[in-house]
C-alpha cells in the first residue's frame, strides 16, 4: 500500500481536513471517504476553521441530511468540535504547529490529541500526524509497537 500523500499546511483549514479525513475514515473505507471527499469539502465550506466553527445547530442538521457527505451526526459535530479545539489551542500556544511540538514526543502528542479531539484514535492520530509532515514513528514499527500487522 502506498503511503498517503503529505502536505505543508499553511492555515489552521489544512489541519482540519486532514484531522476530518482521518475522522470520517474511522470504521469506514478509504475508497468511500476519498469518492465522497470533494462534496465534503464543499459542505464543510473548504475547511475554513472559523465558519466550521461557528456553524449552528440547524446548519449541522442540514449536513447530517446531505448526500454530498458521509452522513453521520457524530462525526459531523466532531468536526465543529475539533475546529473550535484548533483555533484554542493556536490561541494558546501561538500557533497550531507550536502545540503539536510541545509535547516532547509522539506517544505524549497522541495521547493529548485523543484527549482533545473528537474522532481522533491511534490510527486517525499517526495518519494526521504524518501527513501534515510531523515527526511519527516508522510505520511497521509504529504497527508492531501496537500488535498490528502492516
């Protein structure tokens, strides 16, 4: 299998469609979110942080019933949550990038993403974390290190 492709991110909208991917892929194929992932991104105004953040209830209503994406209502108010979640921690830490370094590591930078965001597990946290170019284990390590074969 071929490693998924990796990005720069320039704004705190690129790590939350990659954050969004990886949540919409849990329990789900990747052939389905990848056909779906052009409307997604449509319904979800391009991932830009702060209008997915201030969507209210009843525009999250209308996505739950949009056939343009993988409709499920928790994952869905997943994403609003873990846009608020990013521009706090920017707040916080000056920058998205700052955050995600100030952990000393990758198994303590897991731990508090699983802790602060919705939808994010082991897998959904090595996935986000390679893509968006930060440092991860050596992925058969990585799955050895968790019982799992590559």
């Amino acid at each position: 299998m071929e490693p998924p492709k990796q990005i720069k991110p320039k704004t705190l909208g690129d790590y939350l469609e990659v954050m969004s991917k990886a949540a919409f892929q849990s329990g789900m194929s990747w052939a389905i979110v990848e056909k779906k992932w052009p409307g997604t991104r449509e319904a979800f105004r391009d991932f830009d942080v702060l209008k997915v953040a201030t969507l209210t209830t009843k525009q999250i209503d209308a996505l739950a019933d949009d056939a343009r994406l993988i409709r499920n209502r928790r994952k869905i108010d997943a994403i609003v949550h873990n846009a608020r979640t990013l521009i706090e921690l920017e707040e916080q830490h000056g920058s998205f990038r700052k955050y995600l370094r100030s952990h000393g590591g990758f198994e303590a930078l897991v731990k508090d993403m699983r802790k602060r965001f919705k939808f994010v597990g082991d897998f959904g946290a090595f996935y986000f974390l390679y893509v968006v170019g930060e440092q991860v284990p050596e992925y058969e390590v990585w799955c050895a290190s968790r019982g799992r074969t590559p």
